[in-house]
C-alpha cells in the first residue's frame, strides 16, 4: 500500500463503520467528556494563584527596589557598591517567591541592602538566601522577638512518675504569643534546625522567676489544669529549658533583620 492511498483507505474504513452509538452510549460519552474537561478547569482554578504571581512577578521586582531606595536612602553614595552575583542573583529570584508575605520580602531586601554597603558587604553569607527560603512569616518573626530579648526562658511539659521518670507531652511552650502554642513550637524546632538558636541539653535559668512569664500564660494554666495527676500516679510538671542564640543567629539578624 502506498502512502499517498493511507487517507483514502482510512476514510473508506470509516465509511464502513456501523452506527454503534445509541442515544444512552452518546450521553455517557458526552458526561464523560464533561468530566475530562473540568480536570483541566480544576487544575487551571488551582494554578491560579501562581498565575497570578507570574504576572506581577516584575511587579514584586519592582517593589523591592522601592524598598532598596528606602533602606539605602541615608547612605553616602561612595560606600554603594555592587553586591556579589553569587548573593544578589538567588536573592532577587528568590524575592519574587515570597509573593505576598512582607516579614520575607523585607529579609531579602535587607539582604541585598547590606551587600550593596562596603562596611557590611564581606559579613553577607550567601548561605542566607538559602536559609531565607526554608523560613515561615512567623518562623521570621519568632526570630525576631527571640534575637530582641534578653532572656529567652522555654519550659517542656511532661507527666512526671514518683521515681523522677517522666514522659513529655509537650515541647517548646513560651510566652511568645504570636500564633498558637503548637505553630511557635515547629517554628523554634526549624529555627534550631538551621542553627540560629540552640537549645543546651541541660541548659536552664536558676532564678526561677524569669519563668513566671510563661506560668502566666492562658496556655499553661489550662495544660495544668487539664492534666491531674493520674491513675499509675502520673503529675504534671515541667522541665526548665532556654534559648540561646548563636553566632550564625547573630550574624543572619544583623544582615537580615536589623535595618541599616
């Protein structure tokens, strides 16, 4: 069979096809193809967002040169320099996926602000961009409070046995009242994760009433007041703890959270 007689020998094949579709067999095809179509309107309808974001990525571009401007606003002339590619560039791609959140947008922005200043511009490590991008708005946040207090005081609560053995059933509790006690939780765990802070294994304050804040707090009043002492003779109680802040916690706020 030539090539140039494939379409006539197909059209002819279809001329032979009987009627097979019956009016329920249509109507389920056609259901059928609704249903395939709202695939790509659902998927269409949940990219939007990101659509969005594309759009106005030059937007956010823009923004934070605006925001440049105003940080730089108060610096001589002769000590704005260049920033290093290899800080600059991640950081301006990664600025536009911040889209909406301001805490993230203004690390980058001071990022790039104090690696565009001779007196700090040898200080930015480019691992900052990096560990911008594995922070939370609150994460950022909790930082913040975290790096602007003078003591840092945290408490684990645990059902403690009369042998001095125990099980804790929560880690983390603060008086830092920013979002729920469960999300300041994993945002100090991810802060110590990447090294900002460091929990000592046996570190805590003797003068026990720095912890005062946190007994205070609506959330430990209920945790105790939820937790009786139980059956196999269980009590609340708590284990003292504390935050200390490192030196790449100290550097990357300098460079990221402080402003010029």
């Amino acid at each position: 069979m030539s090539l140039e007689n494939i379409p006539k020998d197909i059209g002819k094949a279809i001329d032979k096809v009987p009627e097979i579709y019956d009016d329920g067999l249509k109507k389920t095809v056609k259901e059928s193809g609704d249903v395939v179509a709202l695939i790509p309107r659902t998927i269409k309808a949940a990219l939007a967002p990101l659509r969005k974001w594309i759009a106005q990525k030059e937007y956010n571009v823009a923004e934070t040169e605006k925001l440049l401007e105003q940080k730089l606003k108060n610096i001589d002339e002769e000590k704005i320099v260049s920033p290093e590619s290899y800080v600059a560039v991640p950081a301006i791609q990664a600025i536009s996926y911040s889209m909406n959140s301001d805490e993230l947008r203004n690390l980058y922005a001071n990022l790039l602000a104090k690696a565009m200043v001779t007196p700090t511009k040898d200080a930015v490590h480019p691992s900052f961009v990096e560990i911008i991008k594995q922070m939370s708005p609150l994460d950022s946040m909790v930082f913040k409070e975290i790096m602007e207090r003078q003591v840092n005081p945290m408490l684990h609560l645990i059902m403690k046995n009369s042998d001095g053995s125990y099980r804790t059933f929560m880690t983390n509790v603060t008086d830092i009242n920013l979002a729920s006690e469960n999300l300041i939780s994993v945002s100090i765990d991810n802060l110590a994760r990447m090294k900002l802070i460091q929990i000592p294994e046996d570190g805590f304050y003797k003068n026990d009433k720095i912890y005062d804040s946190i007994f205070q707090t609506d959330y430990y009043k209920e945790q105790k007041r939820t937790h009786p002492k139980t059956s196999d003779e269980l009590e609340f109680s708590y284990t003292k703890k504390m935050i200390e802040q490192t030196n790449l916690g100290k550097l990357f706020y300098e460079i990221c959270v402080k402003e010029l």
